[in-house]
C-alpha cells in the first residue's frame, strides 16, 4: 500500500481524544502573567471564556476526550484523507516521498472548525449566547461563523481592515452562516476608536482585532470571546489533524522524517506536529519544521519575551516569541500568518530544540504554490503556499543527497477565495518584504520592561 494515492479512516477511525502536549514537555511551559506579574489564575478567565475551556488551557491531563456532540459535528467531514504527492514528486525528480493532510476539505475550506465546533459547543454549554472573534485572512471567521450557526449561537467576526479589504468573499461565507463581520480597527469599542484617532489609515492587524474582540466580549455577560490559534487548548482541539495522519501512515507501513506546517499563530502547525513531537521527545528521530512568512519573523527573529496578545493589552502577558503588540505587518497576501506572537506551546518547543523555523519570502512561496496547482491540481491558500516552499526545499535537498526521505505537511486551506492575489503575483505586483533591524527595534520597543521568561 506505499504506492497508495490516497489514505481514508473509515468514520470508526476517528480520534476520540485530543492530545495535551502539555503532559509530556522536559519542562513546562511558562505560566501566563496577569498585571502584578504573578501567575493568572483560572478563575482571572471566567470573563472571556467558559470553564470548561480555562480548564483544558491549564491541563496537563495527556488524553482529553472529545464530547459526542462534537464529535457528530466534526463527522461532516472528518476523517480528511492523507494524500500522497506523486505528480510533484515527479517534477521535482526527488527520491523523497511527499504525503499531505488535505485539511481543505472541511465546509469552510481550512483546519479551522476542528477547534471552531468544540469551542462553540462548550460555550453553548455553558448558557453563552453570542460569541465575539477576530480573523485575518477569514479563515477563522469563517469557522466560528459556521460552528455557531451549528450551536445556535450569535457571532461577531473583527476582520483585519486589510483583509476584509482584500478578501470581500470570506465576509460573504460568514453572512451565508449568520454571522456579522465588521472591520478592524472599528468605531464599535473603545480600542478601536483610540486606534483610529491615532492612525485613521490604518490597514489593523491581528492584536488590533483581538482587543475588540476581547473588549465587546468583557463588558456582556450574554458574551464570551473565542480565539482561532496560540492559546493552548486551541492546539489541543488541533491535534486531531496529526493523530488521524499517524494512524494513516501506520496503515501503509510510513513514518515521517520531516513534518511541515506554517506558523502565523501555531495552531495547524501545531496540530499536524503535536502527535509526533511526542515521539520526539520519547527519543524518536523526527525533524519538525514550523515555516513563517519573512515580512512577519516572528519566531526566527523574535525575542522569546512575555507580551500581551493584543495590542490594547487587554490579555494576560504570555511567555512567546513576540514582534511586539503594537506590531502592525505589511500588507503581504498571508494574512493568516500576520500575527506579532507565536502560541506559547510553540515558542516552547523552539526554545526546547524540538522544533526548528523557517522564515520564506512571498515570492518563492507563490512560485511553489503554482507548481502544486500544476501538479497536483488544488489551488492553495497563500498561508498552505509556505508551507509546500519548504516542502519543495526538502525535497530538492533530499534529491541532491539521494535520500529517500519521506515529508509529511499540513494542507492547512484552499485558496479559492485568494485567487486576487494570484493575479497580484501574476502581475508582477507583489514582492519580497524583510522587515528591517530598525522597524524591528520600533516594534520592541512595547516589550520594554517586560518579565523574561525563566
């Protein structure tokens, strides 16, 4: 079966449990930090989100169960299939052997509604009624949007101003499941309007968005906010991706040397990687690579520092790689990996050497891209487009060395609701962005005085 394309669960395959990292680190994770530097307890939570999440953030349980409810919504298009690469193979004339996790193949196109639906279903849960998020390519909007429409839930989706600019129809698919978009930096919160007085041509960013969110979420009881990536349970619902990818490659007798995800926050590239960094830990010789867009380096320049999640510092300091809060990137076509912090849980396991980072220009990411579409027939999102780079680049050096070495990679979304930015490219309108040493200083700057982490 190693010649298979394709490699499909049967529904009674599916993963019951999530799997907590969190159980299994050389050393744990720093604590998040409330505004007297001490750790934030649970209960400092309550206000944004539901116990029963606060509960699996902190948790260092190894196996969490997922509930039925779940589990029946998840079905609609779990399992995804593992796919293997042969027609890029082909191109490149590598002895590598390329696999994939089609995560394009939920109803919104990407991973994201693997932690939209739990999300949504604690909260229901817990009596919440309306759901306030941030998003910036729209992936993410587009998932809550449709989890709480599963869940009866109202939803208010904060788009990056650029985004929501750039990208017309994912506010579309949030409007088609009952959800209200608004762009970010908006005259609906305080924040926003500070922003806006400020920099009224602001193009927002990702911590811009996530203080509105948070903002509006704090001040109605009837509200709670959810969060699309970084926080720990969201990497935990997400590691369903890579335990359905081990029981699939056991199924054809494969185990991969290296795993490739891109990283804007952490959560699909800490979905597909969780499961196998296990066995990293447990001695297994596995490279895991986390690929990031250079215009926004955030853990391949970054300081390793505590910062806030948003740019209001409405959340509590969290032990990342962080540009700064008041990191505003330039407009490149990856939205989703325009964040300024990577997930604690990731920055960790950088720090702990058990993941490596790559940081890609847009150019040579678009360039792989289209020689995926030609190959291999699906168009991908921008953010899956650094991903496959790197996965080109592997396969490329596996060529030069005759290894035959095989390369697993998350196919975190299609790009059928990008195709503007593919005439951008085609047009010659795009290019190569480095952020400077200077504008890196600039940004920094907000991180003054911070606690290090120990």
């Amino acid at each position: 079966m190693v010649g298979a394309r394709k490699v499909v669960l049967d529904e009674k395959e599916i993963p019951r449990q999530w799997y907590n990292i969190q159980a299994d680190l050389p050393r744990p994770v720093p604590p998040p930090l409330g505004p007297d530097g001490q750790p934030v307890k649970p209960e400092m939570l309550a206000a944004v989100f539901p116990m029963s999440l606060i509960e699996q953030e902190v948790s260092t349980e190894r196996w969490i169960d997922i509930p039925e409810d779940v589990l029946e919504k998840l079905l609609l298009w779990r399992p995804t299939p593992l796919q293997r690469a042969w027609n890029l193979e082909g191109a490149l004339e590598t002895p590598a052997r390329i696999y994939y996790k089609n995560e394009g193949v939920s109803p919104p196109g990407s991973h994201k509604p693997n932690t939209a639906v739990p999300q949504a279903y604690y909260n229901r849960v817990f009596g919440v009624k309306r759901l306030t998020t941030e998003t910036g390519a729209g992936q993410w909007g587009s998932a809550l949007s449709m989890a709480c429409c599963l869940f009866g839930l109202e939803c208010r989706v904060y788009m990056v101003r650029i985004s929501f600019e750039q990208k017309p129809m994912r506010k579309y698919m949030m409007r088609v499941w009952g959800a209200e978009c608004i762009p970010s930096p908006s005259t609906l919160t305080d924040s926003g309007r500070r922003i806006l007085e400020r920099d009224p041509d602001t193009q927002g960013s990702l911590g811009i968005a996530i203080s509105e969110a948070v903002e509006e979420a704090v001040k109605r009881e009837d509200t709670r906010y959810s969060l699309g990536s970084v926080l720990n349970h969201v990497l935990l619902h997400q590691t369903i991706i890579g335990l359905e990818a081990k029981r699939q490659m056991e199924k054809i007798g494969e185990y991969p040397d290296v795993i490739i995800g891109c990283a804007g926050g952490g959560s699909n590239f800490a979905g597909v990687s969780f499961p196998f960094v296990a066995d990293k830990i447990a001695g297994r010789d596995v490279r895991v690579v986390a690929v990031e867009p250079a215009a926004c380096p955030t853990l391949t320049r970054a300081p390793y520092v505590y910062d806030h999640g948003d740019v209001a510092g409405l959340t509590p300091l969290l032990a990342m790689h962080s540009l700064g809060r008041t990191f505003v990137p330039p407009p490149i076509h990856a939205g989703g990996l325009r964040y300024h912090g990577m997930a604690p849980l990731v920055s960790h396991g950088v720090r702990e050497g058990l993941i490596e980072a790559e940081a890609l220009h847009q150019l040579e990411c678009y360039e792989a891209a289209v020689t995926w579409a030609r190959t291999e027939g699906a168009i991908p999102a921008p953010e899956t487009s650094h991903a496959i780079a790197q996965v080109i680049r592997e396969a490329k050096r596996a060529r030069e060395e005759g290894k035959e070495e095989v390369i697993l990679f998350n196919w975190s979304g299609h790009g059928l609701l990008d195709l503007t930015a593919y005439d951008a490219y085609f047009s010659r309108k795009l290019s190569d962005y480095a952020l400077s040493d200077e504008e890196l200083r600039k940004s920094l700057s907000s991180v003054e005085g911070h606690p290090r982490p120990e």
